[in-house]
C-alpha cells in the first residue's frame, strides 16, 4: 500500500461498541464533511445530513443483509473425528447451497465434513481458487440454509470489539437481502426517521445490492488483494431509472458506502451507458480511476493503509484527505463500523 495514506491511529479511537451503547442513537453519531475541490471540513452530526444535499440529489444504498458468518462444527474423515471444534468463516455464497469459506483448522481436506448442528453439515469439496479457502457443500440450500445459518451463527467481529455484540447491531435499517458477511457499514448511521426527513426534501433514494466477502483472513501469511475479493451485485432497473434522470438534470449521485461505489462504477465500465445489471465485481479503485456515475460518498473511517483509502483518493487529493484524517483524530472522530462518518462531496 502507498505510505501516504498512513498514518498513527490512537487505539482509544477505535469503536468498540455501537452508539446505542455509548448513549447515542444510531443517526446521531459526528459527521466530518470534506469538500472535494479544496479539501475544507465541516464538522456535524450525521443527523443533520439533510443540510448538505440538495433536493434532485440521489442517495444509493446497499441492501445487502448481514448474515452471522462464524460456524462452529465437529470436523470427521470418515468415521473417525478429526477435531472436536472446528470454526468456519463464511466468504462468498457460490450457490443456492454452497459457499466459499475459511476453515480455521491446519489440517483440513477434501472429503472431510463439518457436523454444524444434528441438522446441518457441510463437506469439504476442494481447495478454492485461493488459498486459504475451501469450497463447502452444505446439506441444506435455499431459505432453509438461512435459517440454520441465522439460528447457529455469529456476526464476524475484530479485535477492537471486545463484546459479542448481538446480530441487530450489524444490521442497517434498511437492509433486506442476505449475503453479506461483514457490514456494509456506511449505512448503519441511517435511521428510519432521518430517510424520512431526506426524502420530505426532496432528496431520492435508490438501492442496489452488493454482498461483501471476507477480508480478514486471520494469519498474515495471507496477503488478499483488493483485485481477488470478488463480491456479487445487483443493480436494479429502477436505480439505473433514478440515477439516469438525476444526471439529466445536473443532480449529484452519492454513494453510501464503498460497496455502492464498486457496484456503480462496475455497471458503468460494462457500457457506455448505465444499465440494470448483475454479476461479480473484483474492480479496485485508486486515485488514478476516473469516475463515472458517483460524484460523493459516505463512508466511515478506514485504518491506516487500508484499500479503501486509495478508493477514497478517487475522490479527493490523497493530501487532503490525510490532512482531514489528522484533523479528524486531533477531534476525537471514531473509526471502524461503530464509529463516526465522512462524507466527501
């Protein structure tokens, strides 16, 4: 990663717990406005939104639902047990029945299979593609694997969490569709009443989904390129409607999340005009790209060197954006999905 978007990151401004916990709600957490063209900050509350968009302009969101991708199974080969526990970090939904997966176990082969609760088991297909993943064949598909995965699993949560916060903690209030293991996070900030007040101004929404993959992979041996985390989307006929119309008329397009970003500019890459549709996208955003559809963004706080900075550099002069983040620990901002937001317009 380039060393100009790295920088020293006090641990006490890592979230640890989601706002409703430290007193706050969801829609009230800080908001750091950064200003594109100059690099100039304003400081709010992600509750007053409102007062930076103008009616005419789009807001696109990510419906992508949360699923609890920790599983914990007994490992055998043949009749004979291998491991008691084992735990198995969902990746990416291959079908109505199998996923890509880190098994977090050094002996693990093909055949083996992965008792997860007297009603569900997977095997152990093959190695994936890249390593460290195996393809796993569940005894269920469809809702009814869902359902087990729902009832049995936990939300996948990083070191700087130190409570096993609850599933509804990693939800956005919007989200509809399962798939995504780790939170589409920008959006969490959004509550029911404050998409109401956008909308009574005049500004629209539109939705699109994108499933996010796993991107921590436990062992630093592992090294996972932005370019190999491919992540299913759907871009719906009435957003590339909403969005289409929006640019006809001069309104801005932003982005609530990184994801809604790959997705769009994914879409735009595919024709020369927008259009309704749905695939995978391994596409990876530096300063260099030149945008096509989005003209803002709400994101969170990323960590020192990580990729989504070099997205977020699409956007705005890598030096502005590190002079913002400086400002933005001098402030006390939150980093990570239970922190504070940033919106670049």
């Amino acid at each position: 990663m380039q060393t100009a978007l790295n920088f020293e990151l006090p641990d006490q401004l890592n979230a640890s717990s989601p706002p409703e916990r430290r007193g706050l709600r969801r829609d009230f957490v800080r908001m750091m406005v950064l200003n594109r063209t100059n690099g100039a900050v304003n400081h709010s509350t992600f509750f007053h939104l409102d007062k930076f968009l103008a009616a005419g302009n789009v807001l696109v969101l990510n419906i992508s639902r949360t699923v609890p991708a920790i599983l914990y199974g007994e490992q055998l080969r043949g009749h004979n047990e291998v491991n008691k526990r084992v735990e198995i970090r969902l990746a990416h939904r291959l079908t109505e029945s199998s996923w890509e997966a880190l098994v977090v176990n050094d002996d693990v082969m093909a055949g083996d299979r992965l008792m997860i609760s007297p009603t569900l088991c997977a095997t152990v297909k093959e190695r994936a593609d890249r390593e460290p993943f195996f393809l796993l064949q569940f005894s269920l598909k469809g809702s009814e694997l869902y359902e087990q995965i729902y009832s049995l699993g936990e939300p996948i949560r990083y070191e700087y969490i130190t409570e096993p916060w609850g599933l509804d903690y990693y939800q956005t209030v919007y989200a509809a569709q399962p798939g995504s293991v780790e939170m589409p996070s920008a959006g969490r900030a959004f509550s029911w009443e404050l998409l109401l007040k956008l909308q009574r101004k005049g500004i629209k929404l539109a939705f699109i989904q994108l499933h996010t993959g796993l991107s921590y992979l436990l062992d630093d041996k592992y090294h996972q390129q932005p370019s190999e985390n491919n992540e299913s989307y759907d871009v719906p006929p009435e957003t590339v409607k909403i969005i289409r119309e929006a640019k006809r008329n001069g309104n801005r397009v932003i982005a609530v999340g990184t994801t809604v970003v790959r997705a769009l500019e994914t879409v735009a890459n595919e024709g020369e005009i927008l259009s309704s549709q749905t695939g995978w996208t391994n596409l990876y955003i530096t300063k260099n790209y030149p945008l096509q559809i989005v003209d803002g963004l709400i994101t969170g706080f990323h960590e020192p060197e990580a990729s989504h900075l070099q997205l977020l550099s699409a956007f705005i002069n890598e030096g502005y954006l590190m002079e913002a983040y400086q400002q933005a620990i001098e402030e006390g901002y939150l980093w990570h999905e239970f922190g504070d937001m940033n919106m670049i317009l």
